[in-house]
C-alpha cells in the first residue's frame, strides 16, 4: 500500500498543483532612505567594533580557517532548537601574523558607565546560562529609538579586575577577555544591544535590536558589510503558497523582508518581532501566513539543516517526515554550496491569492542603514539577454576550463552567479576588472545561466 501511495500522491500533487521550481530572481541594488527605522547617519554613534577594531582591520589580519566572522546573527535561527536570536555572536578564533589566538580581548564599543558586572570562580559562573557578564550604559542615545543605548557582552572568559559597578569606562579600552563561559561550549563574544523601542507601544520596557546598526558599514566593510549581494530563489510554487529560498553573505545583515505579488504583501521585521512580543515565547511560526526556516550555517562554505523536529511537515528539508524523491518536490531539501560562508532562510508564504502570477513575485531585503536588494522575475527570454543591452560579455562561449569577463564602464564590483538551467546555483563570486576570469572546469557539461548584476546569459560549458 505505501508503494503505491507514493505515485498516487505525485499525480495528485502534478494535477492539484501549478509548479514553478528552481527559478532564480534577478536583482538590483540601491538604498531606500524611506524604509522606517533605519540608521539614515550610521557614523552618528562613532561606535568601535567590539573585538580588536584594529586587530580585523590591519593587513596583518588572516581570516579564520573557515572564513566566517560571525558564528550566528540577530533574527531566526536553528541551533538544538527554534528561536529569534537576541544579540549577534563573533568568533573567538582569530589569526594575526599566523598566530592563532582564542581569547581576544573584548573592546568597550562607547563612552559610557558600567551598569552590570556578574564575575566569581568557574564553578559558580559555569551554572549560570550568560556565564561572565558586563553591560554597560552608553553616553549616546539611539538616533531612532531616542533611547538610552545599553550594551550587554556575555560569555566572557575573563573581566578585568580594575573594573567595578558604576566605573566610568571608555571606548577602546580592553575591558574583557572573550571566552567561553556559561552555557556554551563554544569560545565567542556574544553582545545584545538594549534600548525601549516605544514605535512598538513599549515605553517602559528594554528590548533586544539589532547590534549592527551602531557600527557604520563604511568602517568595517570586510567584517559588517551593507547589503548589496542576496540570491534570492522561487524553489516552489503552488497555486496558493509559494516558497522562497534567500542566501547572503553571513557579513550583511537583512533586517526586513518584504514579498509581494498583486494584492498580497506580508513585511517580516525581524527586530519587530523580537521587539514587539509581550512576553517572547521563540515560534517557528513568525507570522500565521509565513514560516521561517533558517539553515544552519556550519563555516565550511555550505548552510545545512541538522536539526530534526517532528513537528515539521514533510515538505522542509529538516523535517524526519520528508520524501528525498526529488521528483517529488521538484527542488533539493539540503542542497547549497557557495564560494563563501552564506545565510540562507526558507520562507513557506501560505494564503497567496489562488491564480496568482509567478512571474508577479516581488522579493525585497533590507538592511539596519537601508541598503537593499529587490529581486523579481523577468518575463525576458534569456535569448533576449544576449543582445547589447547586457552590459558585460564572457569568453570564450562555450568553454571547458575557464572563462573571462570584460565589464563596460569603471572598475566596479560586479556579482557573478552561475546556475543550471533549473535554477541551482553553483557558484558565486566578486569580479572588478575586465580580464578576470572564473574556473569552470569542475562543472558538469551542460547550459547554464551566467548573472552579472541582474543582467543573465547563456553558457555552455564542453
């Protein structure tokens, strides 16, 4: 009987359902002044970055082995269990003039008192979940939250002895030791940022918002970048919910998304969410028309659910029910590679208008300081695309080893995906100058669609 189930429920699905798999978005990118609470002036709070500001960026510094500065980021997340991150995590483990170092020191990101100390011996802090803890109360205030701007760390391996409740401390000073304290066994800084965002009826309580919008991208755009390059993928689309796959670079930092086809819009704000909860309850269920479910990204260049949760229907990658058929489902449950470590949430939008238009779908992703990428779906022929309105040209086409690419205009950064046919993305990568070329000679033979800067061709690898 389940065998037979299984072709039943295939045919069921083909009948029922009007299926668009695997087809990528193309996308532009511009910063949108009029998106609300963004950080229009982001060198407003002249805030240092928390763990050797000089250290990450001197020429000395080595990225870690597994290329990753962040072990996790604010907003959704699996981690053993569902939840919306608070704060954001940075790796503990840094290399400087090939000396690998475990414990950096922990820098005082502002001028300001130290309102919080929590220190003892091991046995007492490894009980405790946050481990060592200081907070310390900033002298600026929050230009969009007009909020005092309390800064939390945690899990710190050591706090310095001068340091006591009520000190005066001042940025840059090394107030800390990054660590692994509390219930964690991994040695990373975690900082929150506190303030009372009363937009969301609040006037009383602090909330946890996103830490990256006191820093200024413009500072530290190799460790906190502004958002400028997001795959975003329709893996599946039925004729009323549709599922949509976005991945970044794990150094940018979406804040708001927004999906829209005709009459249907539905905004994820994720410092909203977080902020706006009466008393927090962690969901997967962020809105009753949307779920989340966010990859875990494990630093080797690729994002993967490990998590097994029964009470996911079959159709996610992570749930213990799912059907690996691919013919079934018609996208890969636990597929993606990229050339760099990435983020990458899946987004289940359910009540979308029946008849609804594929080819309608909006995708807008929107950082702290406004900077966003739209992607849509073009009804253009990738034929059409060969023509001079695509700005850049690749040869030689076709090819079996390596490709090159000469760009019009100046020496911009421009963003190269390749895909198959269907929709996969095989690899990612910044070019800048005319000349430079991608190795392609661990393709398999086929056509696949180049994308520079939204604008796609064909190309035949032999």
């Amino acid at each position: 009987m389940k065998h037979l189930l299984k072709p039943a429920l295939y045919l069921l699905l083909t009948l029922i359902f009007s299926e668009l798999n695997g087809q990528v978005l193309n996308t532009t990118n511009y910063r949108d002044t009029t998106v609300p609470r963004i950080e229009k002036n982001p060198s407003h709070y002249g805030f240092i970055y928390p763990i050797e500001k000089d250290f990450y960026d001197s020429v000395s510094y080595t990225p870690p082995l597994d290329g990753r500065f962040f072990v996790q980021n604010y907003g959704p997340r699996t981690l053993g269990n569902y939840d919306n991150h608070q704060g954001s995590d940075i790796w503990g483990h840094s290399y400087q003039n090939g000396v690998l170092t475990y414990n950096p020191p922990a820098l005082c990101m502002c001028d300001g008192t130290i309102e919080k100390l929590t220190d003892g011996p091991d046995s007492t802090i490894d009980l405790t979940s946050a481990g060592r803890v200081l907070r310390i109360l900033c002298d600026s205030f929050s230009q969009v939250f007009s909020s005092p701007i309390h800064i939390v760390y945690l899990h710190l391996d050591s706090i310095s002895s001068a340091l006591s409740l009520g000190d005066r401390v001042s940025k840059g000073d090394t107030i800390a030791y990054v660590g692994k304290s509390g219930t964690t066994t991994l040695t990373h800084l975690h900082f929150d940022y506190y303030a009372i965002p009363n937009l969301w009826g609040n006037s009383s309580s602090r909330k946890w918002l996103n830490p990256m919008r006191l820093f200024d991208p413009a500072e530290h755009p190799h460790v906190v970048g502004k958002l400028d390059n997001v795959h975003m993928e329709i893996l599946k689309d039925w004729s009323d919910s549709t599922l949509i796959r976005i991945h970044w670079p794990h150094n940018q930092h979406i804040n708001r998304y927004e999906f829209t086809n005709g009459t249907y819009n539905i905004v994820y704000d994720v410092e909203e969410v977080r902020a706006s909860y009466a008393v927090y309850e962690p969901s997967i269920w962020a809105r009753d028309s949307m779920k989340i479910f966010p990859y875990r990204t494990n630093g080797y260049r690729s994002a993967l659910y490990y998590q097994i949760n029964y009470n996911y229907p079959a159709i996610f990658p992570n749930s213990p029910n799912r059907d690996t058929n691919l013919a079934m489902y018609g996208y890969p449950h636990i597929p993606l590679t990229a050339d760099s470590v990435v983020n990458v949430y899946d987004f289940m939008l359910e009540g979308v208008p029946s008849g609804h238009n594929v080819n309608d779908w909006v995708v807008k992703v929107t950082d702290v300081w406004g900077y966003t990428v739209e992607g849509s779906l073009s009804s253009t022929d990738i034929e059409e695309l060969n023509s001079s309105e695509v700005d850049f040209k690749i040869y030689p086409n076709p090819a079996s080893d390596v490709i090159s690419f000469e760009f019009e205009g100046g020496n911009e950064i421009n963003f190269v995906s390749i895909s198959t046919i269907t929709g996969e993305l095989m690899l990612t990568k910044k070019l800048k100058n005319s000349g430079d070329t991608i190795d392609v000679s661990q393709l398999s033979n086929g056509v696949y669609l180049i994308t520079v800067n939204g604008k796609t061709v064909k190309f035949i690898k032999n």
